[in-house]
C-alpha cells in the first residue's frame, strides 16, 4: 500500500493531586486547628538526562485503559491513530522494563495497547539513551509494576468494540502472581480488526511535452484476527520471556475507479503472519547482565490485481527471518562515578521470495544475511551540588551482502538538579537507521495500471544526530528547543516518471533532513475540578536531494501545532470524568512536497463503579468532525501530484475493563530503569 509517512503531533497532560496533614503542637501541649496543606506531585523529574514521568497519576481520570493509549499524554509525546512519536527527536524506541527488545513495532503496539494501564509504575524519557540499552537515539522506558507474593493472583479483563466504517472486537486478560522467588506474568488478547479508509489522487504527469491528467478514488479495505501471548516467568534474578504473535485471516482489498478505468487490488494472507520471540535475561548481584534471544517471523501472501474482469497481476511473496541476539554489560561503582562497559551481537538470516504468475517480471528468490556487532564504554556520576550525567561511546560494525561499514556513536546525557524549582537537562545522540528487509531486496508491486512499489538495493542507512536542552519548571512546566540532522535521509516519496506513463512509490537516500524547533508543555488545574495541558511545538524544516531520481528539491518551511489536553472531574469523588482534546497542525513537509493543515477534536467519558470501583467504562469518539485527514501536494520540477486520505482517524472506541483482587501490584522496593524491518508490505 501506498506508505506515507504522516507525523501529527499531539500531545499531553495533566492530573493534581491534593494531600492532607495534621500537626500537634506537643511543647506547649496544646491543641491547634487542623493545617491542610495543598500540594501538588511532581509530574516530572529528572537524573543524568532522563525525565522521569509519573504517568500514571496524569492519566488516572483519563479514558485511557492501556498502556499505549497512555503514552499520548506524556510530555513532547504524540500518539497519532496508535503511532507514538517524540517531538525534539527523529525517532523514538519503546522498551520494556530497561530491556533491549527486537520485536517488529506493529508487534510492539499490539503489545502495549493489550497491556492495562494499571501495571504502569512510571515511564523514562530519553533523548540520548545509555548505552547499556542497547538502543541508540531517544528511547521511551516503560516500567511496570512488580508482583509480591503478599499481592496474591491478580487481574484483568477487557472487552472492546470499535466503531469506525466496520466494527473490530477486542479482548484481552492480564494476570500477574508471585510466590517465594518466584513470579508470573501472562498478558493474552484477540483481536478482531476491520479498517477502512480512502485515498483521492490527481496527477499532472508531463511526457514527451504532453500533459496526461490522472485521477483516481480509492477505497481501501483490510481484516484479520490478530492474537497475543506475551508471559514471563522469573526466579530471583533470572527471566525467561516468550512473545509470540499471530495474524490471520488477513485480507486487504483496494477498490479503485478513475481516469484509467476500474480496478481491484487484492492481498491475501496464504498462511498466518507469525512472529516468535523467546528471550533469556540474567542479572548479577554486582553489575553483570546478560541476555540473549531468538526470533522467528514469517509471511506469506498472494496479490490479485483485476481490471475490470480481467486479471493483470498474479503474484506471491514470502519472507522468514531468523534472528539472534546477545549482550553483555557489566557496571562498576567507584565512589561517585560508575563505570559501564559492554558488547552486543546479532545475526539475521532473512530468505525472501517473490514470483509472479505474470506479468512476465524476473521477481527473485534470494537470502540476504546480516551482521551488527557492536562494543562501548559509558561512565555516570552525580555530584552534590547538582550535577549527573551518563556518556557512552559506541563501535558498531554493520555487514551484509550488499555493503559493510565502520560507525562510532557517541551519546551524552546530563541533568543539573540543584532545587526542585529548576532543573536542566542537556542531551545528544546519534543513531543510524538500517531499510527494511524487503527494500533491500528490491521487490516490486502494483497498485494499477499506472502506480506502482518498487525495493531499492542500493539503500544506504543514515546517520541521525539530535541534540536537546530542556527547562524543567517546578517539576511540571517543560520546554525543550532541539535540532535534529539525518545525513542521508531516506524515505518513500512518489516519483512522476519521465520514462514512460508511470507513477513509482520508491524509498530513496536524499542529501539530508534538518529540523530545529521549541516545545512548551504547560499544564494547568483549577479547583482540581478541570486540569489541562497546552502543548506548542514551533518548528523549521528542511529536506534537500540533488538526485531524486533525474530531478531535485530543496524544500524549506516553518511548521506549528497547538494543543489542549482537558479533564473534567465535577467533583473529587464523582466517579465520572470527561475528556476533551483538540489539536492543531500546519507547516508538515515530505520530501519536496508540502501538507495541507490538520485539526481534530477527541473526546472521551470514563466511569468506575462496582464494589471499590472495580469496574470501569470508557467511550472515546475520535477525529469527531473526520477533519484530520492529511492532503500531501508535490509540485516541482514538472512534478504535479495530490494525495488526499480520507476517513483515516474517526472512530467510536468503547471498552469494559473488570480487574480482580485489586490489580495495582506494589512497587518493588528497589535500591538507590524502531524501526520495524520485518515485512513483505511496502
């Protein structure tokens, strides 16, 4: 399907919380009037250049029942229809708990959103992660609460219904237990999804000195049942993690009618899309951590493209991935100062196919092998009078059959913290970005007669260098200016031959990409009845190639979004809050084309009930005016395209949520914790 890519920023938060003291005056032995004592907790706190957020408490009155819908009310986060960005950075890497994942993103989401929201203990931002992540660039850390055996079997269910164009059905169980040394973790969901959208394109496209006008109206339409296992069993210091998801009964369908007559386009999943991960993780009593896992993902599915009755396209393609994994860390402590060093491991065996019935295309059948090995050295130390800060120096060697390279990253991440009323942070990163799998293979496929996806062998990584200084203010105001710079830049842009009569969707390496912006999140609450957060994001981008394809571009423009998070609780008990969101976006650029502006509005209604409020019911509307609908316009060079999506965020969400024995598991008293490349979709 056609692959673009969207960034729309929204954002955020906010939740105060009152607590009260009594106070005896015991040297005069005499009784005063009760004190109460207004106070706020802190939202935000930072150390060696990690912003710590108390998630939970910003979402608590939020219609929010998992831990990906969550994620869109932290600072500098959006969460644009379950595709989480971080604004002040080119990309951003979820884990888990401070542990190094490879697991697919859609896998990732699937996972998080079947999580419940109450496991959330807190999250980490990261601009610069530590290297002893084993993730370079900006890292989002979720960490869960842990299980003790005094919490005894804990629980929840869910069931979900979607409205959008067609109904999807979600359910989903949580259950958490500890006994001695030992604890147990099982998060299971079934999905049943069916989506639908729209896509309305116009082409001026100039052969030979004649212009061809070429429109068409698309409708797309997609289901499958997609089912999780995610559990974990632990003793002591040992964990031993399986993750192991199942798409099928995929059909996506593209209905078109336009100025080259009409057409069907048709991928079926032959078997189903699985994904199996099997992960080992050891961590010592004096700094040693060890890990090690395996991944399997295969797919397999055919494509039908009909015009009118007659088939044009009969083709299969088939991908399986083998990978491994390995790290090593270990950390010494020397005073104020830690000391950390470690390596890292993996090898890929991907065989990838794709035949075709006909046309009379070449296709392949090949296996592309790869390796990236990786050693650094990083040191932390925090100072009494303010200062922490983590850096790490990385080298990592990439090989596979196509090319072979050297790459030194370096990262840096620093907090000066002298009061709670101000704190700084000042973080820098690199990151290098690898194509998918199934680009590097060079596969090709066809939308109809005239747009068509081709792979590019020739795909370079790219560098990412980021830098960020953040202000933190009374551990709740943020603002944060970056830069962001990607040498090489890739991404797929649509390209108006100048050969023959073809429009060809292809993922190129352009000259590079640089972004500077400021970021402002200011929350705020009134009488604890209505909390809000304002979110401003003021930009300047630039992309520039010299070599898209025969032609180049050098486009340049200042960008904007607005947002305003709001609660409403009517009274402090009232078990019913509401929720209403908007947003807004102008100033997006893609390659040498431009977005029109976006806006939408979200609302939401959240109720508990049941014995200790047990049971809880969400009904969110999404995108309620269908405004949010990105029109992309490229116009340079004699490149004359408009794309237009249509009903691409609207949607009815409601969700029942029953929990058993309390599920909120205890904090474990602790002394003083992507790139997706699997795929035959382009």
């Amino acid at each position: 399907m056609k692959r673009i890519l969207i960034t729309i920023i929204s954002l955020l938060f906010t939740i105060s919380v009152y607590s009260q003291m009594e106070t005896a005056d015991s040297i005069a032995m005499q009784e005063l009037n009760e004190v109460v004592v207004n106070g706020e907790k802190p939202q935000i706190n930072g150390h060696d250049g990690v912003m710590v957020v108390d998630l939970p408490n910003i979402v608590r009155d939020k219609p929010v029942t998992n831990i990906l819908e969550a994620l869109g009310y932290l600072p500098g986060v959006v969460n644009n229809d379950g595709a989480i960005g971080l604004n002040g950075a080119a990309s951003v890497t979820i884990i888990l708990n401070g542990e190094p994942t490879t697991m697919p993103l859609q896998n990732l989401y699937q996972l998080l959103y079947s999580t419940p929201v109450d496991r959330l203990k807190n999250v980490e931002i990261m601009y610069s992660a530590p290297a002893k992540y084993h993730v370079s660039g900006a890292v989002i850390n979720v960490v869960l609460k842990t299980p003790r055996p005094l919490d005894g079997l804990m629980g929840q269910a869910t069931l979900g219904y979607t409205q959008a164009h067609y109904a999807s059905f979600s359910s989903g169980l949580n259950v958490t237990y500890a006994v001695k040394d030992w604890r147990f973790d099982l998060t299971w969901s079934l999905n049943r999804n069916q989506t639908y959208s729209g896509q309305n394109t116009f082409s001026n496209h100039i052969l030979e000195g004649n212009t061809h006008p070429i429109e068409d109206d698309m409708r797309q339409i997609g289901r499958n049942w997609n089912n999780l296992i995610y559990a974990t069993v632990s003793y002591k210091k040992l964990k031993l993690t399986y993750n192991g998801q199942i798409t099928s009964g995929i059909r996506n369908e593209s209905l078109s009618d336009g100025t080259l007559g009409d057409f069907r386009n048709l991928y079926r999943g032959l078997t189903p899309t699985g994904y199996h991960n099997v992960a080992l993780r050891y961590e010592s009593s004096f700094g040693l951590t060890l890990g090690t896992d395996f991944t399997r993902y295969n797919e397999h599915r055919r494509q039908n493209l009909f015009k009118g009755e007659t088939e044009e396209v009969n083709s299969e393609n088939s991908q399986t991935v083998n990978r491994w994994h390995s790290y090593l860390d270990q950390e010494h402590t020397l005073g104020a100062w830690t000391l950390g060093y470690g390596a890292e491991y993996q090898h890929s065996d991907d065989k990838s196919r794709q035949f075709y019935k006909f046309p009379e295309n070449p296709g392949f059948d090949n296996r592309l092998r790869e390796d990236v090995a990786s050693v650094y050295i990083s040191t932390r130390a925090t100072f009494p009078w303010g200062l922490s800060f983590n850096t790490s120096v990385s080298a990592e060697y990439f090989h596979n059959d196509y090319q072979h390279n050297w790459n030194v990253i370096p990262q840096l991440g620093a907090t000066f913290y002298k009061t709670p009323t101000s704190i700084f942070q000042l973080n820098f990163s690199t990151d290098r970005v690898y194509p998918s799998y199934w680009e590097l293979h060079g596969g090709s496929s066809y939308i109809n007669d005239y747009s068509m996806i081709l792979g590019n062998p020739a795909l370079q990584p790219y560098m990412n260098y980021s830098g960020q200084l953040s202000y933190i203010l009374k551990q709740k105001y943020a603002a944060t200016l970056y830069v962001l710079y990607a040498d090489d830049y890739s991404v797929q842009l649509p390209y108006q031959s100048t050969s023959d009569l073809h429009l060809v969707f292809q993922t190129l390496n352009l000259d590079y990409s640089r972004t500077a912006g400021l970021q402002l999140h200011i929350p705020f609450d009134v009488k604890n009845i209505w909390n809000a957060t304002t979110t401003l994001n003021i930009y300047h981008s630039r992309q520039k190639s010299t070599h898209f394809h025969d032609l180049s571009f050098d486009n340049r423009r200042w960008g904007g979004y607005i947002g305003l998070n709001n609660t409403i609780r009517f009274t402090p008990s009232c078990p019913v809050t509401l929720s209403v969101d908007a947003s807004y976006m102008a100033g997006m650029i893609q390659g040498g084309g431009r977005m029109d502006p976006l806006w939408k509005i979200d609302a939401g209604v959240k109720w508990q009930f049941g014995m200790k409020r047990c049971c809880e019911l969400n009904l969110k509307a999404n995108d309620i005016f269908n405004s949010c609908n990105p029109i992309l316009r490229i116009n340079f060079s004699g490149q004359d395209y408009r794309l237009k999506t249509l009903n691409m965020n609207q949607s009815l969400n409601l969700t029942f949520v029953y929990r058993f024995n309390g599920f909120k598991p205890k904090e474990e008293q602790q002394p003083d914790t992507d790139i997706s490349r699997f795929g035959t979709g382009n």
